[in-house]
C-alpha cells in the first residue's frame, strides 16, 4: 500500500519551510504559481515522472505561456520535489525536459531617439509629480516598482545621486482559504538592485528647487505620505503615451531604453549592469547588447582599416 503523500500535500509542508528564508514578495509569486498552475496539473501525483512533466510543458506551451515563464514554473516544481525526496514522501528522478526550438528570437521594444526626445520634452515642459517619474526612470533605467517607491530623502542633490533601496509591488496572500492582495514596500529584486545611480546636470537642475520646499519623508509620485501603486502608474504611463502619439511601448520600455541609450553611446557594458542593478554583466548583454547593421559595418570597417586594408 502507497502511503506516500501526494504532490498537493508536500507542496503544503514545503510552503511552510520556505516562506521563512524568502521575501514575501517571492513566495505569493511560488504561491500563485502553485495555486495556478502545479496543483492543478500534478496535485494527485506521489510520483514526478519525466513524460508527465514533458506533457505539462507542451500543454503550457500552447496555450501561450513564453519558454521563460514555463521555465518558471518548472523551477517551483522542482523544489517542491526536491523537498518530498528529501523527506522521502516524492520520487525524484532526473528530467530531460526538451523545450521546441524557438522560431524567433523577441526583441526588447524600445523608444527610438525621436521618440524618446519629445517624451523627455513634454515631461520638462509639462511638470508634475508623475512626470517627474517618467524622466527618473529615462535618465536612471529605474523599475516601475523602485519609482514608485522613491521617497525625496532618497534624492540628494547635493551629491547628484540617486539611492535605491526600496520597490513597491501588489502581492498575493493566502491565508487558509482565504486569499487577497496587498500592497508592500520591500527591499529590491536583488541585493545588486541597492545601489546609487548618479543623476545628470538637467534632472538636478529640476529637482533641487523642490527639495527646500517639500516634505522629505514623502514618496516622489505622489508627493504625499501614501505611495501609487505600479498598477496605477502604469495606467497613468499608457495614457501619455497616447496623448503624445507615441506608439504602445510598455513602462519597462523606458527601462530597455534608457539602456539602449547608453549602449549606443559606447558606455561600458560593466557599468551599464551596475547602473540597472543586474546581478552580472552576462544579464545585460543578453537583454541590451545587439548590434544594429550600422554597428556592425563600423567594427568590420575599423577591424579592417587596423589592417591598412581601406
């Protein structure tokens, strides 16, 4: 007789344990992901298999989840497996899972120079509090949520830099049976995202006027004691963009493009990373670092003339 608990009942115990070494913000995330996604699926199963996981990643697949999300999702899996193995509750052979090849590599959407020119325009011509936000983000590459946590005490105008410490985001909560959200202030994404962004002539000379005057315990976006939500920034984002006849690019655009920016500009790729608050270098060559035609012909033609071929 199997008396060995099931997927649904191990992923209970490892809840327990792991909510106590993780931010709160990354266990609703295993939360949802086991709620949605694993429970449903594998929930009745004592044992992992190779084919049953292979199906769920198919079936993922086409009802549109990206490769990175499934990934994920497979990544919870695993350790909730990993912990009934160790307590001897779930079988855990080694998966080969094989994702299909991807037709086309996804580029970053970001704003070209135009467009980021008459976005930077209107805001500094168009001063609120919000807009002030969106210039931040085009000259810092800051998250939406790390924006909307920023209070003024995080500005210092006299040293030019900017100190991210903290991020906002809606959370999910489960507690028993009931769940809701909640709206949390944490620290950031990784203890590389702490860090200190120099801020440019043009942002200091709009920002230190109001630095005598407001309330320094008070969040940026709002310049009140009660923070916007990244839901509602992100609303407010949508609609200037179309208000200024610039093509939908989503908020974490500004982000792809304040390093696009720095990219073409020949910054160095370490900095760069630095500046973003990635953990390492490789995270942004991967996401930033593609060469257009034009760079391109420029490294052949320079590699060349090297050469005293032209």
């Amino acid at each position: 007789m199997n008396n060995k608990l099931n997927f649904k009942q191990i992923s209970a115990l490892w809840k327990e344990e792991k909510r106590q070494f993780v931010k709160q913000s990354t266990m609703s995330a295993y939360l949802l992901t086991l709620e949605n996604h694993l429970i449903p699926y594998f929930g009745e199963m004592s044992s992992i298999h190779e084919e049953a996981v292979q199906t769920f990643v198919i079936s993922k697949l086409k009802r549109g989840l990206s490769q990175k999300s499934v990934r994920d999702l497979l990544i919870v899996l695993k350790m909730v497996v990993r912990f009934g193995s160790k307590h001897g509750e779930l079988n855990h052979p080694d998966w080969d899972i094989k994702f299909p090849t991807e037709q086309k590599s996804l580029e970053l959407p970001v704003l070209s120079v135009n467009q980021q020119r008459k976005l930077m325009g209107y805001v500094k011509d168009n001063f609120t509090f919000r807009n002030l936000g969106v210039l931040i983000c085009l000259h810092t590459g800051m998250r939406i949520g790390e924006i909307c946590a920023l209070k003024w005490n995080d500005i210092d105008t006299d040293k030019g830099v900017i100190s991210v410490s903290k991020t906002i985001e809606r959370i999910y909560i489960l507690e028993g049976e009931h769940k809701h959200t909640e709206l949390v202030v944490s620290t950031p994404k990784t203890k590389n995202s702490n860090r200190e962004i120099p801020m440019t002539k043009d942002l200091i000379k709009m920002v230190k006027p109001l630095k005598s005057i407001i309330n320094n315990d008070f969040y940026v976006l709002t310049n009140e004691s009660y923070p916007t939500e990244p839901r509602t920034y992100r609303n407010y984002y949508t609609k200037l963009l179309q208000k200024l006849e610039i093509p939908a690019i989503k908020f974490h655009g500004l982000r792809h493009s304040f390093a696009t920016r720095c990219i073409e500009s020949q910054c160095d790729y370490k900095t760069v990373s630095v500046i973003l608050g990635h953990a390492n270098v490789s995270t942004t060559l991967n996401l930033y670092v593609h060469p257009n035609y034009d760079q391109k012909k420029k490294c052949i033609d320079k590699m060349l003339k090297s050469l005293g071929k032209i």
